[in-house]
C-alpha cells in the first residue's frame, strides 16, 4: 500500500472522551513511566498508558505504586491495574480515579513468570469466569471507562481471546487491546495480527492491535490484518519515544518523517534522563535511567553509523556513570562522534 492509497484514521472515543489519534504508546513495566509517558504523548503519541500496578499494593498505599499511577498532564490520563481478587480490584480503580484516572486499563496480558505465577496478568485468560468477575467489579466500582489488554490466550490451545473479549464487552468494557502473541510464546516469534481479527468479528468496541509494531509499514499491515482501530507501539519505542508520533503523523498525512536530529535526539535523552532523576530521586533515578540512556545510544548510534566499538565505549562510560553533570556532558561528546561517523 502506498501512502496515497492509506485512508486517514477514523476518529476514535473511549467512553466520551476524544482520543488524539489512533497510535498508543503500550505500558511497559520499568519503562512507561511518568517522565518516559510524558515524552511520548508530547512527541505525538495519541494514548500512553502507565506501567502495570499491582491493584493491592495501591490500597496499601505502597510508594512506588503511587509513583506509577501518576499522570503525565498530557492527554487523558490511563492507570493500568493488575490483581486476582475483585475487591483489590475495585478498591485499586477507585483510587485510582479520585487520583485523577480518566480511564482504568485492566491488565490480562503480562506474561512474567512472577505476575502469572500470583494468578494476575495473562494468567486469568485459564479461567475466563474468574476474569470476568475481576472485570465486573472494576467496571462496577469507577463512573469512568474501563478498558482492557489481553493476549490471544494462554497457549495454542486455548486462544479464547475473543469469548474473554466478547463478555468484557457484555459487561461494560469500552475498549480492547490484544497483544498478538500467547501467553507462552511471550516474545518469541512473531506478533499474529491476523489472528487478531476474530477479537474485531466478536465484538464492537474499539480495537486496538499490539506486537511487533516498530514501523509506519508495520503498523499498515497490522490495522490492515487485524481489523483493528488503533495500534499500540511497545518495545519500537525504546529509544525512540517520537516513533508513535511520526507513525500517527504519517497515517494522517501521508507525509515521511525521518528521524530526529542528532541534536534533537540528545535534547529528547537529556530531558528524559533529567525527569526521571527528579520523578525517583537521584539514587534510584540513576538506576532507572541507564535502560533509557542505553537504548538512546544504539539508536543514536545507528543513526550517525557509528562503529560498533564506539558504541560499546560510550555505553561503558555512560551507564556506569552515577554523577548527572559527567552523564550529560558524556552524551554531548557521545553523540558529536556519532554525527562525525555520519559525514565521514
């Protein structure tokens, strides 16, 4: 399909409220958090969504999972929760929106081993009855939309995802998200769009298609595939929290977007490490940036065709780095070679 031949995205609602446009940054436990959401949604990305939380340790009120559920100020403002119990549930989506959620995202797709292990995440796809108690008090206890994220089921054996689609619509859910993988391929192999498909024949809330989308084409051939309204960009956005934005962009226009700058990308990687110092404090904040400094750097890197070895010394320097004035000049001289290594 060329870009003359793709038709512009239909608006899309969630409840009542008005979504920017139909590319979603995906919750990733580690990564979505407030200052990498924040970066994305101002980049362009039409819905970002918080990391998992784990509804019970929100009730008791745990510290970091006050610091995942808070909002971005840009754009309504998504809590994804996760749980096995209804009554965590329910009380975890109240909090939730008296803390400000504009929408509740119901998490049954996590494949980790420590999630499913505690029944939660892609665990409840094995007992479609019991997730959709979890469904019904959570829809039950907020006046805002509730949504949910699945996979196409536990294994080969069981993609059940469109009956679990099909009575979570029955019982109030006003969006899906379907990750096309099972639950025990987690990220091997590749995304089935197409199999996402009978979740779209099953029911008629907005749809949203999630896996592999790393690309403009990608992201084509997965509406494409799929049925679906809307796409949802995960791992394509480390390191390049523009990408929902230029694929949104791109949909709507038809118009190619490169790349940033060199220049631009270090001033995205600059504020994102300043944020996320300052949401965690400066001890755990180091921790949690070097993931992002990472990714910057290998796709920083891959832009200018630096060497393989330098990347390897820069990333040395960098992620060892614990003082924020030696980082940050560090990735200016970092990402002046890689512009050298392109007008070589």
């Amino acid at each position: 399909m060329t870009d003359s031949e793709v038709s512009r995205p239909k608006s899309l609602k969630i409840g009542n409220l008005a979504i920017a446009n139909p590319v979603f940054l995906a919750p990733m436990s580690g990564v979505t958090d407030v200052p990498f959401r924040r970066l994305a949604a101002a980049l362009g990305a039409g819905l970002v969504v918080s990391e998992m939380t784990a509804s019970d340790d929100l009730v008791n009120d745990r510290p970091m999972s006050k610091l995942r559920c808070e909002a971005t100020g840009i754009g309504p403002h998504v809590v994804q929760l996760a749980g096995c119990e209804a009554r965590w549930m329910a009380e975890g989506a109240r909090i939730a929106e008296a803390a400000s959620a504009d929408i509740i995202d119901i998490n049954m797709g996590c494949p980790a081993r420590h999630v499913t292990g505690g029944q939660s995440g892609s665990a409840l796809m094995r007992d479609l009855d019991h997730a959709l108690r979890l469904i019904e008090a959570t829809v039950a206890a907020v006046k805002v939309p509730v949504t949910l994220k699945m996979r196409l089921g536990w294994d080969e054996r069981s993609l059940n995802a469109p009956d679990l689609a099909r009575r979570a619509e029955a019982a109030g859910v006003q969006m899906i998200s379907v990750h096309g993988r099972t639950r025990a391929q987690f990220y091997k192999g590749e995304a089935d769009w197409e199999a996402v498909r009978a979740v779209r024949d099953a029911t008629s809330v907005p749809l949203v298609v999630n896996g592999d989308i790393t690309s403009y084409e990608k992201a084509v051939s997965a509406l494409e595939k799929s049925g679906a309204d809307a796409v949802m960009v995960g791992r394509g956005a480390q390191g390049q929290p523009w990408l929902p934005g230029q694929i949104a962009r791109r949909l709507e226009t038809g118009v190619i977007e490169g790349p940033p700058t060199l220049a631009e990308q270090l001033d995205h990687i600059r504020a994102l490490y300043e944020g996320v110092c300052s949401h965690y404090g400066l001890r755990i904040g180091l921790r949690h940036a070097r993931k992002h400094l990472g990714w910057a750097l290998e796709v920083a890197a891959r832009c200018g065709r630096a060497p393989a070895s330098t990347l390897k010394n820069w990333r040395a320097r960098i992620l060892t780095s614990e003082d924020p004035t030696g980082v940050h000049r560090s990735l200016g001289d970092a990402f002046d070679e890689f512009g050298w290594s392109a007008a070589a």
